[in-house]
C-alpha cells in the first residue's frame, strides 16, 4: 500500500488560492504601467515626446519639466483635511479616536487621499494588533502599485485582494525578499518564495470576518468603472507635454538667438583678421566692442547693421494659452498654475474660480468619507470579534473645503444662534463657526471647568448666606449660647 502524506492547510496553499493568487498578481502587473506613468507625470519624471522638428539633435538630451501635474493634484489634496471620527448619536467616541492615533490616520489619510487622486485609486488594509489582544487594530494605507482587489459589483464589496511587498521585518527572510499577502473573507495569508519556485505559507490569520478587510478608495468612479481613474488625464499629460516643447523650444531659441545677428557689407578681409593676419574667431569677430573698417576703393564705408533679436513674448503667450486650458482641465484658477494678466482678479473672481474645485473636493469628502468610516467600521470589528451595531453610524469630520474667511463663517454662525436655529453652546455652533476638532473639545474642557467653578462658588455664597441668617437671628432655644454653622441640620 502507498502511505500519502497529507498536505497541512497552514503550510501550503490550495489550488484555488494559488489560482486566485496568480490572477491578481497578473491584475496588478498589467496596471503597473499606466500608473507608474501617471506618477512620473506628477514627479516631473515623464520623457517628453519630441516631434524631431526645432530641436537639434546636439540638445536631444535636455530636459524641461513644467509641475502643472503636481500642482493641480496638490491643490485638490489640500483641501481633503481630514480631522476626527465620530460617532454620530453624539455618544463618546473616545474608542474611535484611540484607533485613529495608534495609527497616525489623520496624517497617514493625506498620503492615502494623494496617491487615490494620483493613481485613481488607494488601499485600506485593516489586520489585528502585533502585541497581543490589547493591541488596536491596524489600518494601513497601501499603494495600487502593490496591492489589487478583486470587486463584486453587485455587492459592492471585494472577495479578494493581494499585496507583494518587501518583507517584513519579523519574518525570517533574506535582503530585499518579496511576500504576498492574501486577503480573503475568511483569513489573511502570508507567503514568501520556496525554493522550489513557489510560494511557502508563513503565516495565516484566521480573523473569520466573512468580509475581505481591505477597502478601497477610488477616484471618479463610473458605473462600468468601480476601480477609480487618476486626475492626471490624457488631456492633462497632452498639455503637460505641449507646454514642456514649448519651453524647450524657448531655450533652444535663446542658445542660438539669444544674441542679435549682425551683417557687414562691403568690408574686406583684413576687417576679420588680428594684426599678425591670422584670422579672428567668430566670437572675437562679434564680441569686439570697437570694430575698425577701412574705406573701400572707392572710398566708401562699409554697411554695417543688426538683425532683430528673437522676441519670446509670442512664445509666453502660447505658454498662457496652455495654462488658461491646463486650469479648465484641473479646475484651479489660472492664477495657480502662473498665469496672469495685466488685470489682476478681484476677491470675488478668485472665489468665483475656486467654486469648481470646492464642488470636486466635496464629492471627494462624500465618497472618501464613506471608505474611511467602513474601514474604521472593519477596524472595531477586528478588535471586538463581533461586527458593530448597524444603527450606530460613523462620521467622519473634515475641514471645510471652501476655507473661507473666519469673520464670513463666524458671522453665519451667530445668525443661526440668533434665530434660534443652533444652541450657543452647541458643539455644532463651533464647527461652523470654523473651530477644529481639537479647538472644540478644549473649549468643551473649559466649559466644564467653568461650569464647576460656577456651581462650587454659588455652593459657597449660599453656605455664607445661610451662616450669616443664622448669626443675625437666633432662635429663642439658642440663648445659653450661640447657634454655629456646624450645629445647622
């Protein structure tokens, strides 16, 4: 009889998840291209195409970067500030913020919404504490360049999801080894190459949640497109590249017309040669600051003029065509990407242009908004080992997008007060008011602190009111001696 040694499901992976590992893996490197392009597009990195006309080939290797990319990405970015989560039946949410710090989520959640707009599209993963059943959850932002899900459009979640990262620091592993993290509804899988060309299981966290914990923030999202699309569109990388000739034509124009051109006519040669006869340079020639000419023959001088020095100013203004389109395609202002006019906006024209892109970041903060709360949703289900209550919903509290001025948000918010729409000591009334979440939680510190002040001084003025009532008008049965504050029942 033949003995078959059985395979332990916690050492090796099954046929079906090696199939769906190489399924994503195939995902993520078909992808890797188009947004390694958008990245080098946003760090200034990308070849620009030459069309092989003005160019010399001597100057083949200059390179022109305009930030147009970066700036219009950042711009949007600086207004996604997220500041606290909160549970929004107003109970203590002192359990959400201690998740949101031991993970550094309000600054970790910038780099999260950057990548999302440069890339389209950015990873939550969500895994258990490293030091025991004390330990918060984890939460971690994680790049589309190494990670993929796998989404069910019907439900609206993902079923799978894989991460190939360096390995980790607490795995025994050579330099610079790569693992694969398999996310699956049921466990979280950890491999590392074998030495026989696969993949070793090192580890498996059964979590048994029956949701894959990776959530994923998506960028303009379509219908037919739940993966998300990057804000550097082929429109954006077309003018990117058009503005990049042009500059690289201006220098190239200024290398070789930078100084204006002279003529002579009707000089002879001995003009263009030093005293020893030997024939001057061309820089020589046009760099002389005192040029002698002889008469001719004839007794004439000979014609000497300058041709008109190369104006970049048509140049320019193709430049400021480009950045009024570049402005439309980003929704900033023009005056963002370093075009200006000789009519400088006025307050309510920057305000005016800024609309379109407040309108975007608040359609970000609507659908970012709900990633958020779902992760920190899979976060306490995570370290509870029950999911949380359904009726108790989670907000998430960003900065007002707009950022308009302090005195224009106070002011509306003393009118809501006034008309008795919003109590004055609302916690309500200081976000609109433009506090931070910090600024409102120290000023509900100080009203406590005031409050207690106020209740132990009126606690002593009745005490004193009561002793003195007490020392002014004694009572018949007090008359072999005085009634004291400490015989008061």
């Amino acid at each position: 009889m033949t003995a078959y040694a059985p395979e332990l499901p916690l050492t090796f992976l099954s046929d079906d998840e090696l199939a769906l590992i190489n399924m994503l893996r195939a995902d993520m490197l078909r992808d890797r291209w188009a947004l390694q392009l958008r990245d080098a597009y946003f760090n200034g990195e990308q070849l620009v195409r030459d069309l092989g006309i003005s160019i010399p080939p001597q100057l083949k290797g200059l390179h022109t970067v305009i930030g147009w990319p970066r700036v219009g990405v950042e711009s949007l970015e600086e207004r996604l500030d997220l500041e606290a989560f909160r549970w929004a039946d107003g109970s203590d949410s002192s359990e959400l913020e201690e998740i949101a710090s031991a993970n550094d989520l309000y600054d970790e959640s910038s780099l999260a919404h950057l990548d999302a707009l440069v890339y389209g599209r950015e990873y939550l993963a969500v895994g258990s504490g490293d030091c025991g059943g004390d330990c918060p959850p984890l939460i971690s932002a994680e790049s589309p360049l190494d990670m993929t899900l796998m989404w069910d459009a019907r439900l609206r979640m993902g079923t799978a999801a894989l991460r190939e990262c360096a390995a980790d620091t607490y795995i025994e592993s050579g330099p610079d080894e790569r693992m694969l993290v398999l996310y699956l509804p049921d466990q979280t899988v950890m491999c590392l190459p074998s030495e026989s060309g696969g993949w070793e299981v090192v580890d498996r966290d059964m979590h048994n949640l029956g949701v894959v914990p990776v959530v994923r923030l998506a960028n303009r999202q379509r219908t037919a497109d739940r993966v998300g699309k990057s804000e550097i569109t082929p429109e954006v990388m077309s003018i990117t590249d058009a503005a990049c000739r042009r500059l690289m034509g201006m220098e190239v124009a200024a290398e070789f017309f930078g100084a204006p051109q002279r003529y002579i006519l009707g000089a002879s040669e001995s003009a263009f040669q030093d005293a020893e006869g030997n024939a001057k340079s061309a820089w020589e020639t046009y760099i002389g600051r005192m040029l002698a000419l002889e008469r001719d023959e004839d007794g004439n001088v000979p014609e000497v003029g300058q041709f008109s020095a190369h104006d970049p100013s048509g140049q320019t203004k193709i430049v400021d065509m480009y950045a009024r389109i570049m402005a439309s395609q980003m929704s900033v202002a023009p005056h963002v990407l370093g075009y200006s006019s000789d009519n400088p906006a006025s307050a309510d024209a920057i305000r005016f242009a800024d609309n379109r892109q407040v309108k975007k970041a608040e359609r970000r903060i609507r659908r970012f908004g709900a990633n958020w709360q779902d992760a920190m949703r899979l976060a306490l289900w995570v370290r509870d080992g029950v999911p949380p209550d359904k009726a108790r919903r989670i907000e998430t509290v960003w900065r007002n997008p707009a950022t308009p001025t302090v005195a224009a948000q106070v002011d509306a918010a003393v009118k809501l007060v006034q008309q008795g729409i919003l109590p004055a000591d609302s916690d309500v009334t200081l976000e609109m008011a433009g506090f931070t979440e910090a600024q409102r939680q120290r000023v509900a510190a100080d009203r406590r602190r005031n409050a207690g002040r106020a209740d132990g001084s009126a606690l002593m003025d009745r005490l004193a009111e009561i002793g003195a009532g007490a020392r002014q008008a004694p009572s018949a049965e007090s008359s072999e001696g005085d009634l004291g504050i400490d015989d008061l029942g």
